[in-house]
C-alpha cells in the first residue's frame, strides 16, 4: 500500500488568517459578533433547552378486551422548552435549577406508583401515549411563571420505544 498524499486546500486569498489556540486558521473576523443578536435574536429563531430526568411506575393496559400483565416500566422523561431570547443578568433562558426542579416535581408524582390507580387514569388506559399527554398538561401547570414555553416532551417507556408530544406551531 502507497502512502496518502495530504491535500491541503488554501484559504481564498481575501480571508486574511490567524492562528487559533488550536493552531487552526481562523479569519480576522471570527470573533466580530452582533452581541444584541445573541441576547434577543433575530426573528423566527429561538432558543431551546431540553432536559431529561427518570421515574419507575407500574400499570396494567386493557387492550381489545384483555388486560395485560402487571409491569413495570423505568420511564425516561425528555422535555424541551423554547424562548425567544435570554434573560436576566445571568444571561440564561431560565434558571436552569428552578426548570429543573418544576420538571423533577412532575415526575417525583409518578415515581414508584401504580398508573392505574393515579387520578387521571381512573378513566384514561395507562397507555404510554396518554401519559405522555398528561404530563404535557402538567408540565404546562408548573412552568408557569417561568420565561419559556413547553415545546414538547418525549417519553421512552424501555430504551427502544417512545412517544413524543409536540405542540403545533400553527397555533401560535
């Protein structure tokens, strides 16, 4: 086996380089940012924060007539909210412990129960998609207050499978 010749492609002779710690060209102008962009963004664009955090619960599901066997479930719970800028002195889209912590508060709810004998599910089957609707209307609850919107959430009831909810952006 011959060895590879490296091509190396020159920069256009217009972009004026230096180096950068990595020793990695970079044009003059690199570092030149629209700061006010940053901090309010242009219009349509967003930010968006996603932050995942786990529960167990069990249930049983009736489907076509038979009930399904008593399981449990480790639940993975991703939830993604949206701003249009960054606020505070802290430049943040919000606290990141406080959004955590609301988030945290709804799961800790489900943590090791039994779905079937939660309120909302009295009703509701305990199917994997209408949880994922529940907590997307008490997310919505405990958010309030906080300078973002609830986007979506994914639920992953095993590694392999999940639901996500998204909320449309045509009723905005």
């Amino acid at each position: 086996m011959g060895k590879r010749k490296k091509t190396i492609v020159a920069p256009p002779a217009e972009l004026p380089l230096e180096k950068g710690s990595s020793g990695e060209a970079v044009p003059d102008d690199f570092w030149d940012i629209d700061e006010p962009a940053v901090l309010g963004l242009f219009l349509g664009h967003y930010y968006e924060i996603s932050i995942d955090t786990f529960f167990n619960a069990s249930h049983t599901v009736i489907i076509k007539g038979n009930r399904g066997p008593l399981h449990t479930h480790s639940y993975r719970l991703g939830v993604r909210c949206r701003s249009k800028s960054i606020s505070g002195k802290e430049q943040v889209i919000a606290d990141y412990s406080t959004l955590r912590g609301r988030i945290n508060q709804v799961a800790k709810a489900y943590n090791n129960q039994h779905l079937n004998d939660l309120p909302p599910f009295r009703q509701l089957k305990s199917t994997t998609e209408n949880l994922t609707a529940v907590l997307f209307q008490q997310l919505t609850k405990a958010l309030i207050g906080l300078p973002i919107e609830l986007v979506s959430i994914t639920l992953w009831e095993s590694p392999t499978v999940a639901v996500t909810l998204t909320k449309d952006e045509i009723g905005r």
